[in-house]
C-alpha cells in the first residue's frame, strides 16, 4: 500500500510542452514535513577558470545519485544546476539525507580537491518567508521526466545556504556516498548548429509572471529550429570516445578512498567497457539485451538539456541568427522589467550520467555548457540583478 509521499510522487503533473513548464497553475506543492537537500561548489567558476568542468559537473551530479541511492528512490524531485543540485526529501528520510549530503561533502574534498557546501532547508521555513516549493515533471522521453520547481522556494533555499544557514559538516576524511551509476564518460560534445548557449532567465520580483511566461514560450520556439528544442546531443547520441579525465573521476566514485588496487580495478573495468561499447557501436552489435547504439540513441532522448527551477534554465545548440534573436528578446523583456538573465556561449556541450542499469531505460543524462555553462551564466545573472 502506497504511503502519503509515494502518493504525492505519484500524483505530481506530467507536462508535454517545454512552452508550459512557466504555467505554474500546474505544479503541485511539497507536502508538509518535507525539505530541500541543497549543495553546490564553492568557488565553481574559479574551479572553471582552471579547466575543471568535468570535476565540477561530477560533483553536482554526485549529490543526485548519492541521495537517490541513499534513499533507494530514483522518483525524488531533483534538479541538476551544473555546479550543484537540489533534492525534494520527504520527511521520512531527512536524517539519512543528512549523513549523505556529510558524505558526499567529504568526498569531493577528498577525491576532487573541490569545496562544496550543503544544507537541509524545510520547507515550512520557505513557506514562513512567503515562498513555496511546487513540483510537476517534464515528459523528456517516454521513459523518464524530471522535475521542475516553481514558488522561489528553491531559490531562497540555495541563498540561505550561501549565507551559511541550515548547513551540514562534513563527515570525516575518508567517508564515502554510494555513487553506483555515476559517470562521466562522454566527451564533450561540439555544436552542430552553431554554438552551445547556457541561458538563465528569473521573473523579476513582483514582475508580470504572464509576461514571463510568455517570453519562456519564445525562447522555446526560437531554440526549435531544427524541431528537437535546441537539443545539444545528436539524435544518435554521442560519439564514444576515452575521456582520461573522466575515467580517473568514474573510479575514484567507486572506490575506497585512497590510491588502491580498488581503484585501478575499477579503471581497467570502465576503460573494457568503454572500448567494449565503441566496438559494439561500430559494428551495430548487441551483447544479450544491450544495444551500444540503442543506449547511444537513449542517452539522446532522456538528456535534460531545459528545465524550470523558479526560472528557465536550458543549455541549447542554436544558429547565430537564433541566438541573436534569444539576446534581443532577453534584453527586451530586462528593459521591461519582467525578467533577470545570464547567458554563456560556448563550442560545445558536457553531459553527466546516472546509470542504475545500462540495460534499463530509465538512465538520467546531465548537459551543461562545456566551458563555464549555467555556472558563469548565474555570474552574469547575478552581475545583472546587482545593477537593478
């Protein structure tokens, strides 16, 4: 028999146009008693500046799928924002939530030499401060949705944590999360239509939230030139390819902390099946119920390239003159007070995965821009509300 929470994920709305996900009329709100797991990179466009885009996104990434396997749900509401993410956790599981988020937290200073904060925010304190959280989810593909987030309760969650409130030490050197089916293999993946934008755009306050809505509606039709939203990976997927970087970040995940014959079994194992895929795809093979070039094609139709977390968030492969029109309109409705917005360009795209099971269908697929993405699209955005 399903419980109150498993009801509420359950009954959460399925929205099929991208153009819909500002009607927040829609979304339904968090049940009492539940909280916000938020988390993200201390210093990430420093971390950027230095080539480490991979390490970043890993780490946002890794809050997910630690949290999810914690917490033995992959149906939480979650939302990936390149150097961070933020996860909806009912109230039954808060405290493992905690020593997770600690864990997680020790693992990206101990393995990645990064710094991430954490925090556990309830929402009654979100809803004291006259905000909400409200949930519905974007159909990606027929075999996953992700959640998106209305009510600038997620927004103010992440700011609180920034300000150093609600927040989580982190657990000793050497913890762990589990982070089985984190990974990082792809390489980047280079624009096809022109250039690789990582846009954010947040209604003003008190702004026209119809306008705001409207102008989503244009910026999803102006990224649909080639009929598939602006979406940065082909539809045959992406190429397979051995990413050095990516293979020592996907072992240090999997193994004990330290230098180890753990670690370099596990390297062994993810370079065979990456050259075991790139053979497969070659070839057009199948090894028992798993098809390299279906995975390929899969991992294309469940990317998250859009979303909506108390704005629009999309990381899109568009033409010149398509980005020029999504600059002007974006500056337009800035001068009209309706919105805030970042946006970064660059050549090409970096995807990072949780995979429960390569035979499944339901694996989760991250893009962000390549080369800074939401991460200094939110230092242009936050630039732009200073001067407001």
């Amino acid at each position: 028999m399903a419980n109150a929470d498993d009801e509420f994920l359950q009954r959460l709305p399925v929205l099929h146009d991208f153009g819909d996900v500002a009607d927040t009329l829609r979304y339904e709100p968090l049940p009492d008693g539940w909280v916000l797991a938020v988390a993200d990179v201390i210093n990430s466009t420093g971390a950027i500046d230095a080539g480490r885009y991979k390490a970043v996104n890993m780490a946002g990434a890794g809050v997910i799928s630690a949290l999810l396997n914690a917490l033995e749900k992959h149906d939480l509401p979650f939302v990936f924002g390149g150097d961070g993410a933020v996860v909806a956790v009912p109230p039954s599981s808060v405290e493992v939530a905690r020593e997770t988020l600690a864990r997680v937290l020790s693992w990206v200073r101990d393995d990645m030499d990064l710094a991430m904060r954490a925090a556990i925010v309830p929402v009654e304190d979100i809803r004291r401060h006259g905000l909400d959280v409200r949930v519905a989810r974007f159909n990606a593909s027929q075999d996953i949705s992700y959640a998106m987030f209305s009510g600038g309760g997620s927004s103010w969650a992440e700011a609180r944590m920034k300000a150093g409130d609600y927040g989580i030490a982190s657990a000793p050197a050497g913890s762990r999360p589990d982070l089985t089916g984190l990974s990082c293999r792809w390489n980047p993946i280079a624009a096809t239509h022109g250039r690789i934008v990582s846009i954010i755009a947040v209604p003003r306050p008190a702004g026209d939230m119809e306008a705001f809505g409207r102008l989503v509606h244009t910026l999803a039709e102006l990224s649909n030139a080639d009929g598939r939203g602006g979406h940065p990976v082909p539809v045959a997927g992406p190429e397979v390819r051995v990413s050095d970087e990516a293979i020592v970040l996907e072992s240090k995940a999997l193994s004990p902390y330290g230098f180890g014959w753990a670690r370099l079994r596990n390297m062994a194992g993810i370079v065979t099946q990456i050259m075991l895929v790139k053979i497969l795809s070659k070839l057009d093979w199948s090894l028992g119920r798993f098809s390299a070039n279906e995975y390929r094609r899969g991992v294309a139709r469940n990317t998250d390239f859009r979303k909506f977390e108390d704005g629009l968030k999309m990381t899109v492969d568009i033409a010149p003159g398509r980005l020029a029109e999504i600059r002007k309109r974006l500056e337009e409705a800035s001068a009209a007070g309706v919105c805030h917005f970042g946006l970064h360009e660059q050549d090409a795209a970096l995807m990072t995965c949780i995979v429960p099971s390569a035979v499944r269908r339901n694996h989760m697929h991250f893009v962000d821009g390549a080369m800074g993405g939401y991460a200094t699209a939110a230092s242009y955005l936050k630039a732009q509300m200073g001067k407001a």
